[in-house]
C-alpha cells in the first residue's frame, strides 16, 4: 500500500472559496498536490484518469479566476472532472467514487451545487451552457457560462450545432477548448488535423500578447459591433478561424499546464467578454505522472494500480471477453467476403475494431464521436452493396435513433449493428448503462433483433448478421467476459426468429434473452431440487420472435418467466403482445416478465446490481415461487 500524499496547502481548500483566499504564486504548489490526490484515490477505485491529469492546472485556474458556483462551470463529457470534485467539497468522499453508495464518475446535479450539468455522454456542454447563458440574459443575470471541451467532443455535430446558435444569439458564453490531441484513441478527422495546426501554428499566447490582442482590437468597453466587425475585418484579411466565423472570439492556443498563463487570460476573458469566447488550451493527456503519459491511452480508463510503477490490478479471465469474440469473428466472417466493412464512432479499443483495422485497415472507418453520422454513413455503405457492422455501445447507440429508424430502417437497408456494453455496465452507472436498445430496436418494423447469451452464441450472430442482406439486422452482447463455453472453430448461420431449448422441463418455462440464461440454468437447478420441473429457453431473437416455440412452451407449463437484462418495453412486451393476441394469456398461464428496473440504476458492481433488479438466479427462482404462490419457499430464495 502506497503512502497517501503530503497535501498541506490542498487541506486547507475544502470548496473553491477556499481556493481564492490563496496567493497566485501557491497555486503551481496546489495544482501539484492536487494531482498527487488524484493519481493515489484513482489508485484505489480505479477510473478515468489520464483526462483529468491533464486538466489539473485548468481546473484550479478556472475555480480561482471564477466565482463558482454561481459562475456556471460544465464539463463536457465529465470524465476528467475528479480534480474539480477535489476542490469543490467532495474530497472525504473521492475515494469512493464508482463505488456502490460513492461517488459518481462522472459530473451529475445531484451530487453537488458545483456541477451545474450532468454528463457523461459527449459533447453536450456548448449546447447546456447556452441554454444557461441565455436564461441568465432573460433574466437579467451576470454570472459566468464556461464550457469545457475536448478535442475528441468536439468531432461531434452537437458541439457545432451549439456554436451555431451561441455565434447567432452573439451570447456571453465562454467555451475553453481542452486539446490534448487525443480522445479514448488518438483522435481522426479533418478537424482533429485542423486543430494540431491551430496547435503547432502560433506560439502560445501569454498575458502580454493576449492583452495586446485584446486592447488593440477591442479596447476594454468597445462596442460590440465594433468589434465583430473588426473581427470581420481581420477573418477576411488573414482567414479568420473556424471558430472566429462562427462568431467566436478565438483566444490561444495557450499552455493549459502554465498557470500563469492560463490565470491573467482567464480573468481578461472573464471582465471583458461580452459575446461568445473560446479559449483553445493545449494540454496533456495523463499529465504529470510517468506511466500515464507514456501509455498509448495515456490511461484514459484504469483499474485499480500501483503508485510507484503503474501496474493496474488485472482480474483472472477463464474465457476471452464478449468484445474480443465479437472483433475476432467478424475478422474470420470478413476474410471470407470483402464486402464486410466495420464503422465505430471513436471506441475502436472498446469495440475491438482496433483488432479488426490492424487485419483490415481499409475497411475499418472511425469517424470519431459522431454515432449519428457513423450510421448514416453506414447505410450509405449498404446502399452501395456492402455489408457494414456499425458497432455502437448500447448507450451510445441512443444518440443516433433517428439515424436508425429513418435512414437504416425505413428503407431496410442491411446496417448490421453490433451492440457491445448492452445491460448493466458497473462502475459507469446510469448514463452509460444498456437498457434501452431492444426496446427502441426491436419496435422497429423489420428489424431483427439477437441478443447472445454466451461467447459462442455471439460467434453465431455475427456469422448470421454477416449473411442477413433482407434489412437491418442488430445483436446486443454485455461487457466483460465470456462464461468459457466451448467454441465453434467458426459460427453457424441461425436461422432468423428460431430460439432453442437448452433444458426439457414440464412445470415451469424460462425463457431468457441473452445474457442472464446462465443465472436461467442455475435457477432451474434450484427450482428441480424444489421439485418444480423447469424448462429453459434461449430466445434468441426479440424480432421476429419464434412464435412456435413460445406457443408450445405456455401451452405446456403453468409458469412462464421472460427474463432480459433490459428496460420496460422490450422481449417481454412482444411476447406478452403475441400472446395476448393469440388468447394465450386466457387459460390460466402465468405469466412473469423480468426486466430491468424502472430506474436508472446508480453505479456498483454487476453482481449487486442484478440481485438487486431481481435478475440473478435468486431472484428468478423467487419470481416462481411468488408466481405459484409458495410464499415461505419465495421469502426464502
Ligand atoms: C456520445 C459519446 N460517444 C462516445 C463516448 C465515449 N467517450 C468518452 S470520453 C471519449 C473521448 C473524449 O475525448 P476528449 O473530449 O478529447 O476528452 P479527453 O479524454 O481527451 O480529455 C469518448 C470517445 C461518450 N462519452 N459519449
Ligand atoms: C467516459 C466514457 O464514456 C468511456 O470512457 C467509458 O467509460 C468506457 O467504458 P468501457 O470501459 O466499458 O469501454
Ligand atoms: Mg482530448
């Protein structure tokens, strides 16, 4: 165990007011114990750390120079938020964020009057600051909006939707631009390129330039339209920037790690602002501790680790991960036909296209954080006759849901999408749990819906949604890893809307879809001892369903239980609508669907979280015995 760090000036800074009372010359001192804070709590929970290394020094710049939390401070995303949680009352509880009961990873209302947005999906910061702005101007307010932005977010047609509008409504909103030129991965596109060229092709600005800049073009209360018209001036003269057209004042790039930079810029945009600013910081990524900036993800998400070397805890694996399966047997299905072509939006590492782009670099296309873009873009791809996997974690996948209904489904083009991280995720929590997309899918005229409930079962889902050319085509697999069955040198052709029974039983039916078929199994065990004989079921498809093999199964068992790891909506609700129809829910059948709570459950271990929801065996098994009215052996489970 590593000693916790000597932090004698960061004792004394319990909220930013704290902060303020210090002299500028303490703050290189404070922003190092702060960072030495981070790395040892980060040590002990595990989580994003190398984002907010690199915003350390921004963080207490902006907490000094800003009066917080009037002054509106959002990060965007929130993942590098932990060092503002250190200063903003949150310290005694830093070592329990991710943890069940602890704090979120992420920035959220809930937990503190300093984060005046919650986040964790990207790019919405410009957007809810300008909302914030402009409440403040009707309401004849002066407070400060600052928005804070990475490189990686800003790939995302949200953050210049945002800028489009803040640039019309010339609104008082700050935006810093964090660039450490990386997102989880190193970043691509266009504008990543433009931004390493606004980055490498001016030196820094310091106060004296920055000042300068400022009187000689603005002077300190000159009108506003004076000035955007000089900014006009100068855009058409010299070429303005991006941001400078979009009506941006654009100040940098600065050094983001250089406090007495970052201060005396800050304060000027502060007292002097009265449109739109952005402030383009240049930073590092996993700043100021060795084994983060020497690491290819600069440690953007870590488990647990040792201080002094940098090894992070690593669980023993009896069976690969459900990502790796996925990214190796699309390998295998795309060796054999090469009109397979993959597409992720900025998670190649997470979706295991990184495997896939070191075999096929051609056809592997990150399009960064862009989910909307990367679907269109794959049914466009469909369009030309090629088999594109757009592979888009659960959460993610939301954001691009009219992308999904009017430019794939509507005109049934063949987009496979595979969904990793669908369910429950653990330490993430709520905004980036998987629960909803059977539901929003599977409504879906014509789109077929799998979910795997073991490695080899996934194996068989990409083989089929490689062969499916009929219209889109989607199979939802969770994190981690695999239950270690035996796999099949290569997957098999499913047939669509086909389920299996995995075990013959006559009283009570299980039938689950996807992952919770083990806990299935491990229930029926239980349930047999009890001397219920349980059958159990592998739906396989939500859409189409396999109407057969639920029909035999209600009209032979008294009970039947649906078990999904997803929200209200989803496999449970088409069979109850099938069933319904059929006047199979009329003879006595009793009928349970589990899914997942009606909540958005907090962060915690996985194993907690399905007990909790009911989803594990006990719960299963206690779902029958209610059923049947055994109400000692229910409480019992
Ligand atoms: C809509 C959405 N897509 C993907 C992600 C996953 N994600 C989290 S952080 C991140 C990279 C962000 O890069 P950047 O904004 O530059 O921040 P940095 O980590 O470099 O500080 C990505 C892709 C997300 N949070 N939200
Ligand atoms: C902040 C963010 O959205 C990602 O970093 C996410 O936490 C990654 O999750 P996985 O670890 O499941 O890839
Ligand atoms: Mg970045």
């Amino acid at each position: 165990m590593n000693a916790k760090p000597d932090t004698p000036l960061l004792d004394k800074v319990r909220i930013p007011a704290d902060l303020r009372t210090l002299a500028e010359s303490e703050l290189p001192q404070l922003a190092s114990e702060l960072r030495a804070e981070l790395i040892d709590a980060v040590s002990h929970t595990g989580g994003h750390l190398g984002a907010g290394l690199g915003v350390v020094e921004l963080t207490v710049a902006l907490h000094y120079v800003f009066n917080t939390p009037d002054d509106r401070l959002i990060w965007d995303v929130g993942h590098q938020a932990y060092p503002h949680k250190i200063l903003t009352g949150r310290r005694d509880r830093i070592r329990t964020l991710r943890q069940e009961g602890g704090l979120s990873g992420f920035t959220r209302r809930t937990e503190s009057e300093y984060d005046p947005f919650g986040a964790a999906h990207s790019s919405t910061s410009i957007s809810a600051g300008l909302g914030m702005a402009m409440a403040r101007d009707l309401c004849g307010g002066r407070n400060n909006v600052i928005a804070v932005i990475g490189d990686g977010a800003m790939s995302a047609g949200m953050a210049y939707e945002a800028m489009n509008n803040a640039g019309a409504l010339d609104a008082r909103l700050i935006v810093i631009l964090n660039d450490n030129d990386m997102s989880i991965a190193p970043p691509t596109g266009a504008m990543s390129a433009y931004l390493a060229r606004l980055a490498s092709g001016k030196t820094y600005l310091g106060l004296r330039d920055f000042g300068k800049k400022l009187t000689s073009y603005l002077g300190e209360r000159a009108d506003r339209a004076i000035k955007r018209a000089v900014e006009h001036a100068r855009g058409y003269v010299t070429g303005g920037t991006l941001f400078e057209e979009l009506g941006f004042y654009h100040i940098g790039p600065i050094d983001g790690h250089n406090l007495e930079h970052l201060i005396p810029v800050l304060k000027n945009v502060r007292d002097n602002a009265d449109g739109p600013v952005l402030i383009h910081v240049v930073t590092q990524k996993g700043k100021g501790y060795g084994p983060a900036e020497a690491a290819p993800d600069k440690y953007h998400g870590v488990n647990k680790f040792d201080v002094i070397t940098g090894a992070q805890a690593k669980a023993p694996a009896n069976a690969p991960s459900y990502t790796k399966v996925f990214a190796e047997s699309l390998i295998q299905e795309a060796r054999e036909d090469d009109r397979i072509v993959a597409v992720t939006a900025a998670m190649p590492n997470g979706t295991g296209l990184d495997l896939f782009g070191e075999v096929f670099p051609t056809r592997t296309f990150d399009v960064g954080i862009a989910e909307q873009h990367a679907v269109t873009f794959a049914a466009g791809l469909a369009t030309e006759g090629y088999r594109p996997f757009a592979a888009i974690y659960s959460t993610f996948l939301q954001r691009a849901y009219d992308q999904v209904v009017h430019d794939v489904a509507i005109q049934s083009l063949p987009v496979r999408f595979p969904i990793d991280r669908a369910g429950f995720v653990g330490a993430d929590g709520a905004t980036h749990c998987g629960a909803f997309d059977t539901t929003f899918l599977a409504t879906l005229p014509g789109f077929v819906v799998m979910a795997a409930a073991d490695e080899a079962e996934l194996r068989h889902m990409v083989r089929t949604a490689a062969s499916y050319d009929d219209g889109p085509i989607a199979f939802r697999y969770p994190r981690g890893n695999g239950i270690g069955v035996d796999m099949p040198e290569r997957g098999s052709v499913l047939e669509i809307g086909k389920g299996r029974i995995v075990r013959e039983g006559t009283k009570v039916a299980l039938l689950s879809f996807g992952t919770r078929l083990q806990d299935c199994l491990a229930a029926a065990d239980e349930l047999g001892a009890a001397g219920l004989s349980t059958t159990v079921a592998d739906a396989r498809f939500a859409k189409p369903l396999d109407e057969d093999m639920i029909r035999r199964l209600v009209r032979s068992h008294e009970v039947l239980v649906t078990v999904e790891e997803g929200a209200v909506g989803g496999f449970a609700s088409h069979v109850l609508q099938f069933l319904a129809h059929e006047g199979l829910l009329e003879s006595g059948l009793k009928v349970r669907p589990l899914v997942l709570p009606d909540v958005f459950t907090d962060h915690a271990k996985p194993e907690k979280m399905y007990a909790d929801a009911g989803l594990d065996s006990t719960g299963i098994v206690r779902t029958v015995f209610v059923a049947l009215g055994h109400a000692a052996s229910a409480q019992r489970a």
